[in-house]
C-alpha cells in the first residue's frame, strides 16, 4: 500500500468526496488513476481511504490518501493526469490495513481571516476587531469540550483543541489542532472568534456555547465561509513521507500560478473601491 500527499486550492470543486455531477477533488483524482489503469470505471482504487472530506471551497495542503498502488505510481506519474489545481508531492510506503481516517495522530487547519483593527484602513466597511478579545475567545474554546452546539454532527462532538491566532497585516491567521473535527466545527469557531473579536459576541456567551444546552434559531452559529480554510497537516508518526522534489516544485508554479490570478482580482477590485470613493470625493455639491 501507497500513501500520497496532495495539494489543491479547493475554490473550484465541490467539496472532496465524489459526487454525481458535480466537479470534486475525488472525482478528478478517480479520473486521473483510471487514466492510468489504475482502477476500474465508477470504482475506487483497492484499498482506497482518505484522511478527510473538506466542504467545498475548502484546500489542502496534507490531504493524505493510501491505496494499492503500483510501484511504478509516483507523485509525478499521478500529476500527469491531474488538473493543475490539484497536485501530489510525496508518497510514503504504508503497512497492511492502514487508513488515513482512522490513524491521523493529529490534523491541523488554517483560517485567514480578514479581519482589520481599528488602526487599520479597510477596503470595505468592516467592524473592527480587537485582536486581544479574540484571543482571548480562542484560548477559552480550547482544551477538551462538547462542541454539539458548533456542529451539525449528533455524535463525535467531543474534541480535544488546541490553537493559535497570529496577526498577518489584514488577517487573522487562526490555526486549530485535534485528532479530528466534527463537520463544519472549524469554521464555526472561526464565526466565535471574529465576533467575540468585534465584540458582537460575549465572552460570557462561550459558556452556554460549550455548555450542555443546546442552542440553535437566532442565537446558532453559522459557519464561517470555506473559502480561507486550508487543510494544513495531518499527522501519521507511523509513515515516512518522501517529497518528490520534481513534483513538489511544479506544484508551487501550478498553485502559484492560481494565487497570482487571485492578487491580479483582489488589485483590481480594490481599484474600483479606490476609484468609487475618489468619485464620492469629487461630486459636486447640490448646494450652491
């Protein structure tokens, strides 16, 4: 048994698991490896597992994936079938009836969240946040809780989380670790944080969320947007992964390639902020 590590920006795929119609992560990589003789049509490959199912729009950096692979399958020999936007970069022998799933030791995600101080000029008109409340937000939802009120799963709400928050100009760079997450939790601690942050949510009011009362309606927490996460480690102290240096450098001109794309947009738009403001400061008055 194989394991490959895989990178892609999510922003274009409907989440990661296969699905009918619609274009995912898995379903291009199960394209990819029938391409290659690998598995059948409308089969996975032979012993086939993943680590997680990001939600749409979320990317990975550790996406982790293991199955019976040849030995001549390599990260290259994966990328050639591959769209640009989802690439392999190392591979790891794994022992017998080993699964990404269930032997994670730890995952790790990453939020950037745009989030300007006071201090700080924004593009657009944004409560700020004290970057002080919200960590202190963070350091509250730490530790070991019943997270059934920041998830809509039934069961497995129990985690133990731990995390940090750095400031990166406009963003807030949020970073969680756990053995595992519940469904949407990530994004709806990011949702706590920014508005513990600009005070729109008491510190007080992560009591009830962590208590054992539910609470939902008016007062639920929706999740953040999945855009910004970014599946950032996962943890296998049992595998030795071997970065393939050839694949790992195209990945960072393919996925460079996209965040480019993305600055261009981002420089555009805030042209046309700039520009609708200057024309706001140049109206003639209707005095006079």
């Amino acid at each position: 048994m194989r394991a490959f590590r895989l990178a892609y920006d999510g922003r274009p795929f409907h989440g990661y698991q296969r699905q009918p119609d619609v274009h995912t992560v898995e379903g291009a990589l199960f394209s990819a490896l029938r391409s290659l003789d690998i598995c059948a049509p409308d089969r996975a490959p032979p012993g086939y597992a993943a680590a997680g199912r990001t939600d749409a729009g979320v990317s990975a950096i550790a996406q982790t994936i293991a199955f019976d692979a040849p030995g001549w399958l390599t990260p290259r020999a994966l990328n050639s079938e591959l769209p640009g936007s989802i690439r392999a970069y190392a591979a790891a022998d794994a022992p017998d009836g080993f699964h990404p799933t269930h032997h994670a030791y730890r995952r790790e995600y990453s939020y950037y969240l745009y989030a300007p101080t006071s201090e700080q000029q924004s593009i657009a008109s944004l409560p700020p946040i004290d970057d002080e409340r919200a960590a202190a937000a963070l350091e509250q939802l730490c530790g070991s809780h019943d997270f059934h009120n920041l998830t809509p799963d039934a069961e497995g709400t129990h985690r133990g989380l731990s995390g940090r928050l750095d400031r990166d100009g406009h963003f807030l760079v949020l970073c969680f670790a756990a053995g595992g997450f519940a469904r949407e939790l990530v994004r709806r601690l990011v949702t706590v944080i920014h508005r513990a942050g600009t005070g729109e949510l008491s510190i007080d009011f992560i009591d009830r969320l962590l208590g054992p009362e539910s609470i939902d309606g008016g007062d639920g927490i929706p999740p953040a947007p999945p855009e910004p996460l970014v599946l950032s480690a996962v943890v296998y102290p049992q595998l030795s992964f071997v970065v393939d240096e050839a694949a790992r450098e195209r990945a960072i001109e393919a996925i460079g390639g996209r965040a480019i794309e993305g600055a261009i947009v981002e420089r555009t738009n805030t042209s046309i902020v700039e520009g609708l403001r200057d024309a706001g400061d140049a109206a003639p008055s209707d005095e006079g």
